[in-house]
C-alpha cells in the first residue's frame, strides 16, 4: 500500500488531550476496528510518536486545540510525513472548514455531535480498506489527472492512471482487480460514454464502480453516463468534500455486494464454504489442471465420529461448538494456493488438495485426524465433561477421474474407516476401502 508498511496497516495515530474523549475513542477502535492505536495528548507527544514509528500509519486523527499547540501546526505536522489526517473540532465554521482543507486535512469531525463516534469508526473502516482497493483515472489531461490522483491518495487508494479510453481498457484487463474508475467525458479517440458502454461489456456493475465527470453541464450528459453503466456523475469543479462523499458511497456499495455474495458462499456455522461453492471451485481447478496435461489432485471426506450419540445427549449447542472447533482445525491445516475447505453437510466436511498424490493427502489428514484427537473437546451444559472428538477420514486420488467420481471414492475410504473403528485415515486404493459397502452409519 502507498506510503505505508504492511506492518502498519492497523496502526492509527490518535492526538487528543482530554483523556476521556481519547479513552472512548481509542475503546471503540479497539474494539470495533481492531486497531492498533498509539495515542498522543501534545504536539510534543505526536511529534515524538511519529519519529518512534517513522510516520507508519494509515491515518491520523487530531484534535486542534493542545497544551503546546492551538492552530493547524497538527495538521501541517501529519501533512509533512504524508499522514492522512482527520481533525476533531469543539465548533464549526466555513472558515474553519475551508482552512483544515487547504491544509491537508481530509475530513473533520465535531466533539460534541452524538453521532461523531459512530462517524469515526465508519470512516476509518473506509480508509484503511481503500489501501486494498485499485482505482483507475482517465483523462487526457496530465493535470486533471494529478489532481484526481492526489485526492485518491489522500484516502489511501492504489492509484493507476490512463490518458485515454483505450489505455484505460488495456489497464482494466492488465488490472481485473481495479474496483473504481473515474473518467473525464471529452477525451480524443474514445470519449468517457465510449469508454464506460465498453468497461461496462467486460465488467459487471457489482465489480467496478465507474463515476464519469466533466466540466460540461450535466443535463443530457450525466444521463447519457448513467444509461451506459456508470454508477455516479461529478460535475468539475466540484469541492474534495463531494468528491469523497460520492468515492465512499459507491465503494460502500460494492462492499455490501461483495458480503452478500460471500455470505451465499459460506456455511453460516462455521464460516467455511459451503458444498455449492466447493463443487464450482474444485471443477474450476479440476478443468484448469486437466487443460494443462493432467495434474493430479486427491480429495479427503471428514466426518465427525459418533456425532448424533453426542447431539443426543449433550445436545445440540454443543454440537454447534465441536463442529465448529472442528471446522478450524481442518481450515487451519489447509491453507495452501490449490487447497479448497468446505462443510459438506452436517457433520461432514471436503477437502480438494491440489498438486497431491495418495500419500500426500494421507499423511497430511493424518495430522489432522491427530491434531482434533488431541484437541480439549469443548465443555458440556452446566461443565459437564465430553469425551474427545475423533474423526474418520477418506481419501482419493485422482488425475483425470471428474470431481464427483473422486469425492464418491474417498467417500467409500470414509465408510471403510468408519467399518475398520473409527478414528482413522483410509486410502481409496487400499482393497478394504475399495470393496466396502456403506454399511456403518455416518455418526
């Protein structure tokens, strides 16, 4: 991210001298944000925190009014190291609030608005997620640009610049990751509707948000962006307080897109994905191995033994518990490139391992059937005591076999586990697993 270590993505820099404001701010960022803050109550105190840290953070929130400072010097000091700021003021003015922009500020916030804590927690959420976040400019102006590009800075994008339309598709393909673009209307070549009508035949509203400005009057022309995809209109010269405004709404949007989606792909219980899930990524990579000469991939079935005896008798909160401890062990185990986790239904969960044979895939559910085994079973109603949780495991290797035929075979190794006693890792290419019938119930 630009202008801050990856070590600092969660640290924030918090200048305020009355000790129970700065306590309930630094609480609530704490908790709600799970932030590192490093707290200053002087000008004095700041200065020295941003030596300690060489100005590592993402943000900087300021109060005006200080022991040994009463002006913008806070400001114009987290300016100077490039540290994006938001300032806490007692009062507001036009004034006030046309001096803070000027001097680097981004935003500002009154002390005594109820709703300023609140406030303060959204926007920082916004602004440490905009370090992830690729924006694209397009304009065929170096100086239009630049400004555009300085403000998205300020809140921390990632930010590419293009001159034209048609530099600016070659970037969204070269960058599939760039979630905003913001394009001037009059370009020679390929006009901002010219390049928003073809951005929008690539990439989907919920993917990229496009926000077409001009100098032009709107009427007709913001219409004519909106009809062709693009998600917002500015009209130039428009205040950075606008600007931001309108940048934050559309990211928020997308944001909100993106958890919904994820929350269709996951299993509420335990956070892992869900089979649907499972089966359209393990076929994605399946088809991609197989394009590339045949990789081979191995599959191992979970089951949580005697699962339903527990239900039974403990019931079924904590049932929820162990299928969830249990669901982090494995997810824990697998967190390679190629490896795919997901809860496949009731007490069973899959496991797709890409670039691994039989003995691979064995060896590594033998250290997770080991690693539960091991594990404290969490405690029963009223701290009753549970016996540990054990597993039986089946697993399958494959080359060019489809998803489901290998899933069924590691699901004959698991039945053969559960015949064999439980408790056990099963290959599919041992005689016993692949001649057992299943005769054991799954529990």
């Amino acid at each position: 991210m630009a202008g801050v270590s990856e070590n600092a993505a969660n640290r924030l820099l918090l200048v305020e001298d009355s000790v129970s404001f700065a306590y309930a701010i630094k609480a609530k960022l704490e908790k709600e944000a799970g932030l590192e803050i490093v707290l200053a109550r002087s000008l004095e105190e700041a200065n020295e925190a941003i030596e300690k840290y060489d100005a590592q953070f993402f943000l900087a929130l300021l109060d005006l009014t200080l022991p040994d400072a009463s002006g913008d010097e806070i400001v114009l000091t987290a300016q100077a190291r490039s540290i994006p700021s938001v300032v806490f003021s007692g009062s507001y003015s036009d004034e006030l609030r046309e001096r803070l922009f000027q001097v680097g500020a981004i935003d500002y916030l009154i002390k005594d608005n109820p709703h300023s804590l609140n406030y303060v927690v959204s926007l920082v959420r916004r602004v440490r997620a905009n370090t992830q976040v690729k924006a694209l400019v397009v304009d065929d102006s170096a100086t239009a640009r630049a400004q555009l590009t300085k403000l998205l800075r300020k809140y921390r994008f990632e930010v590419i610049e293009a001159p034209g339309g048609r530099e600016a598709l070659e970037t969204l393909t070269a960058h599939p990751d760039i979630r905003l673009m913001i394009t001037d209307f009059n370009m020679p070549g390929m006009n901002g509707h010219d390049l928003t009508k073809a951005a929008r035949q690539k990439i989907a509203p919920d993917r990229l948000a496009i926000i077409g400005v001009s100098s032009v009057d709107a009427g007709p022309l913001s219409a004519k962006f909106l009809k062709l995809g693009a998600n917002d209109f500015l009209k130039k010269p428009f205040i950075p307080e606008e600007f931001f405004c309108r940048i934050t709404q559309n990211m928020e949007y997308l944001d909100q897109l993106d958890a919904l989606r994820e929350a269709a792909l996951r299993d509420p219980l335990t956070g892992l994905h869900n089979r649907r899930h499972f089966f359209e990524m393990a076929e994605t990579l399946w088809s991609q191995g197989h394009r590339e000469g045949g990789r081979v991939y191995s599959i191992g079935m979970i089951d949580i033994d005697h699962f339903k005896a527990l239900n039974d008798a403990h019931g079924h909160l904590l049932g929820d518990q162990v299928l969830k401890q249990v669901a982090q062990q494995v997810s824990e185990n697998f967190r390679r490139g190629g490896d795919l986790v997901a809860r496949f239904g009731g007490e069973e969960f899959c496991v797709f391992l890409s670039e691994t044979d039989e003995a691979g895939a064995r060896a590594m559910m033998e250290q997770v059937r080991a690693a539960i085994e091991a594990a404290a079973p969490p405690p029963g109603p009223a701290g009753a005591q549970t016996r540990s949780v054990t597993v039986s495991i089946g697993v399958a290797e494959a080359m060019d076999a489809p998803i489901a035929e290998t899933i069924a075979a590691a699901d004959r190794a698991l039945y053969a586990a559960k015949d064999a006693g439980r408790n056990q890792v099963v290959a599919a290419s041992a005689s016993e697993a692949l001649s057992a019938a299943p005769s054991a119930a799954a529990s």
